[in-house]
C-alpha cells in the first residue's frame, strides 16, 4: 500500500461508476458493431476473393464522422487476420493518412509494414518517391499474394499532398507480375474525388460503400451494448443513453459524439463523487462539449473579429440595448485606438459581426427602423467562460490598463 499522499482523496473518490474505462474509449474496438452488420457483409463479400489470391475490386467508403467506417475496416482487418492468420494468401495493411501526412510518409509506412527485414527497411526520409515506390513493388511481387491497403481519410492526404498516392497504389497492379493489390479508401468528403481525374476516381471508386448516419434509436442500441461491459447494473439511470442518443442524433448520427458524452457524464459524475450517472450530468457534458468547441474557434479568430467581439462584451456590459452595428461600430473604433491598432470601415465591421454571427459567437437580428433604414440588433450569445476568455485575451492588455484623461470641470 502506497503512504497516504495528496492523490489519496481524489482516487478514492474517483473509479466508482465505471466497471472499464477503456471501452468507452473511442479507440476500442467492440466484439460487436450494432446495425453495421449490412456494410461489414458488403465489404466482405467484395474482399472474400483475396483469401483465394483473387484481386478484390477496390472500394471507396463514404459515410459523414462517426458513422462506424473506421471501427468496421478495423473489424473486417481483425476478422481477416483470423481467417488467414499467417497471411499466406492475403495481407491486410492499414495506415491513417491524417496521422502520416505525406506521400513518401504514407509510400514508408504501407512499405514498412510488408518489408520484415530489418535489414532492407525503408529510411525515414532521403529517398525519392520513385525509388520507396519501386522497392515496394518488389516486395510486393516477391510471393504471390493479394494485399490489401486501407487508406483511412484520404481526403486529409489528398488536401495536403494531391493525387500522387492514389495514382501509385491504383497503377500498381500494371508493373506486379504474381501478386496484386487492392485499395480501400475511407473518406467523410466525397467532393474530393471530383477533383481526381476521371481514370483515377474510376479506379479508386469501382466499388463505393456509403454509410448513413445513425438515427436515435441505432444510437441507443450502440451506446446499450457498450454501457453493458463499462458499467455494473444500476449505475446508469434509465434516462442516460435515450439522451445521449437524442442529442447526438440530432446533430449528426454520429456515434463518437454520443459515446463521448456518456464517457463524459461518467467522468463528471465521478468527479463530483457521484455514485450513479444521471440526465444531470450529460447535460454538463453537453455544456462542457459545446464549450470546448466554441472556444477552439474563438481562439482562432483574428484580432480584428476578437476586438468586434470585445465591443459587443463592454456594450452589453453598459446595458446598451437594443445595440446597434454603430454602437459596436462606436466602441470598436475607441478599443483600436486605445491599443493602437488600425480600424476597419464600418461596413468591414458589419460583415465581422455577420461572421461571429455565423459562428454562433453573437446573434445579428435584422430589424427595420423606418425612414433611418434597415439596422441590426446585435446580441450576445455566448457563456461566460468565453467572455473572460476574451476580456482576458493578451492582445487588449492595454485596453484594461488605460484611464480616460480627467475632464476638466467648470463650476
Ligand atoms: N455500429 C457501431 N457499434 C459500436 N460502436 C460504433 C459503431 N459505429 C461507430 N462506433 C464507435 O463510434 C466511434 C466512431 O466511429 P468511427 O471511428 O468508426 O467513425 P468514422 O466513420 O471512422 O468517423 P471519421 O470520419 O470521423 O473518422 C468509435 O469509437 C467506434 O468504435
Ligand atoms: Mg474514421
């Protein structure tokens, strides 16, 4: 037994509600995939011809975030390695373009996976792309089997390094004598291929695989099956994963989303010293996601849009309402003169508020004024946490250090 320290109290009031973290993980791996049962039959029935060294056609998956693409190709890859455990007939590579992100990267990485000899190991860098690509083809071709590479989002690869890859993997088989390969493709944006040439999209999409968002009730079922290994009995409220699914549900179908509230709402709840997880504690999950994201794109904004920002803060803060776009406008103007940085024109100002609009950082309303034309009411919508974040953003330092002259006062 360790000496009591200062962790004592947090770990033992923290590991009471959940049986196994790791499962609700997004990087575990279930036994079973609930209501992907179909698309994992779709692959398999196109890929079955490998373990007869057959060349399976290539398959291109489509399906928005979330929607299981990455936990099914992860399924049938453990599945095949079950079926041909020495892979004699078949080999099965994988290799995530947004983690590797070059084409020599993603060329080393599927390379490295095939070639076992120390020895005869591609070096990180120095070699063309010609030359990783040749080495390749050679081992590839040196026993007769298929190999099949699963190219997870390749429209990241595609944003940062254009076709080259596909057109290598895809061409391939032209130089290959006795082995042959097929490609998989995962993707969340279809658009890219548009952007392919006609032979390579052809090539890449001869099969395609669209996998459709989860509604409520797949959701649930999801979220059942993976309640059923991470929590004891009686730990859950009855209420718990219906919500978790509704709100996912709504927003996309996306399954990570609903697995990471609960996984959420379980840590709050042991954080609070909770012994069962209820309604309550996603609702602050849900909070503390939205959060999360709002501030990741407030962080992002530029000065200018962070200075319009602060202006609708301190407006709101001097009750100034309804506020208009010259009443930002007005307090704009005086925070860049105060920080000593330049001001945009006012119609630049306005399309700033449009776009905080557009984020759901403020609320831009559209009302008429009679003969003083059409202006806009301007409100805050944002918690907080995400004003203090701005108030105490570096770029306005002397913003808050500032004291207005004293005014001469006549009597
Ligand atoms: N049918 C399902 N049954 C159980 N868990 C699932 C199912 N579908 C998805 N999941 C889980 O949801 C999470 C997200 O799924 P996955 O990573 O496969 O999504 P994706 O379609 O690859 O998304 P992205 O396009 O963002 O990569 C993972 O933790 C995965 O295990
Ligand atoms: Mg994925």
């Amino acid at each position: 037994m360790a000496e009591p320290n200062i962790f004592t109290q947090y770990m033992q009031k923290r590991n009471t509600v959940v049986r196994n973290k790791k499962i609700l993980q997004s990087s575990y791996i279930p036994e079973k995939l609930p209501h992907r049962m179909d698309k994992i039959n779709e692959v398999v029935e196109i890929i079955a011809p490998a373990l007869n060294k057959d060349k399976p056609s290539n398959i291109l998956i489509i399906g928005k975030t979330g929607t299981g693409k990455t936990a099914v190709m992860n399924f049938v890859g453990k599945e095949l390695r079950k079926a041909d455990p020495n892979q004699t007939n078949c080999a099965y590579i994988y290799v995530n373009c947004e983690v590797v992100d070059t084409s020599y990267g993603i060329l080393y990485n599927i390379s490295n996976q095939i070639i076992t000899d120390p020895a005869k190991k591609i070096p990180f860098t120095g070699w063309s792309i010609d030359k990783v690509f040749a080495e390749l083809a050679e081992y590839i071709d040196k026993e007769e089997k298929v190999f099949i590479i699963v190219l997870d989002e390749i429209d990241r690869s595609f944003q940062k390094n254009g076709a080259d890859i596909f057109y290598y993997l895809t061409s391939i088989n032209e130089i290959l004598q006795i082995s042959k390969v097929s490609v998989i493709g995962i993707t969340n944006n279809a658009k890219f291929t548009e952007f392919l040439s006609p032979r390579i999209r052809s090539r890449l999409g001869e099969e395609k695989i669209i996998f459709p968002p989860y509604n409520v009730e797949q959701l649930q079922d999801i979220l059942y099956e993976r309640a059923k290994f991470a929590f004891d009995d009686g730990i859950l409220d009855d209420d718990v994963i219906p919500y978790c699914a509704a709100l996912s549900a709504q927003e996309m179908g996306d399954a990570r989303r609903a697995l990471d509230l609960l996984r959420m709402s379980a840590d709050i709840a042991e954080r609070n010293g909770d012994s069962r997880i209820t309604s309550a504690h996603v609702r602050s999950a849900k909070n503390k996601i939205e959060l999360d994201a709002v501030s990741e794109v407030v962080k992002t904004l530029t000065i200018q849009s962070k200075t319009v920002l602060l202006s609708v803060i301190l407006n709101k803060d001097e009750d100034i309402n309804p506020m208009t776009t010259g009443d930002v406008f007005t307090k704009y103007k005086f925070i860049c003169e105060v920080i000593g940085q330049s001001a945009l024109s006012q119609r630049r100002v306005a399309g700033l508020i449009s776009e905080l609009d557009m984020l759901g950082i403020v609320h831009a309303r559209v009302k008429s004024f009679g003969r003083a034309g059409r202006t806009r009411e301007i409100e805050l919508s944002t918690p907080k946490e995400i004003v203090n974040m701005i108030k105490s953003d570096d770029a306005f330092k002397d913003y808050w250090m500032y004291k207005p002259p004293k005014q001469k006062t006549f009597f």
